[in-house]
C-alpha cells in the first residue's frame, strides 16, 4: 500500500485526484467491467467530455465515495 496520495490522470498533471472517472470500452470490454481515470477539480470536465463524447464514460462519483464504495447499488 502507498502513502502517496492518488494523482489526475490529466497529461502533465500532478495534483492530488479528488474524482473517479468509471468508463468502458464497448468494443473491447463487457458492459459491466469498469477501468478508471482518476481526475483534479480542475481536469473532471475535460477529462468527462473526452470519454463522453466516445460513449465511453459510464460515472463520475467523488474518489472518497468510490473507495468506501458507496458508489455501488
């Protein structure tokens, strides 16, 4: 386990993640699988306009909640 905090996913970015992007691939994933992209207050648009536009983003839920998962059901 890291003690480092998890980082945007943004190019270049550094800044501390405080968002989860959950996408899939329908072409290459099943409907139920989720891979991840983690992003700052400032890259959650741009990031969630570049999976949206491809169909790909399926939520967006705050990294606290995704990890207590209280994202689920």
């Amino acid at each position: 386990m890291s003690d480092e905090n998890p980082i945007c996913s943004a190019k270049g970015c550094r800044v501390d993640a405080v968002w989860v992007l959950a996408w899939n691939n329908p072409k290459l994933h099943t409907p139920e699988r989720r891979k991840t992209w983690l992003a700052c207050d400032e890259h959650r648009e741009h990031l969630s306009q570049f999976l949206g536009v491809r169909g790909f983003l399926k939520d967006v839920v705050a990294l606290k909640d995704w990890e207590s998962g209280d994202h689920e059901g």
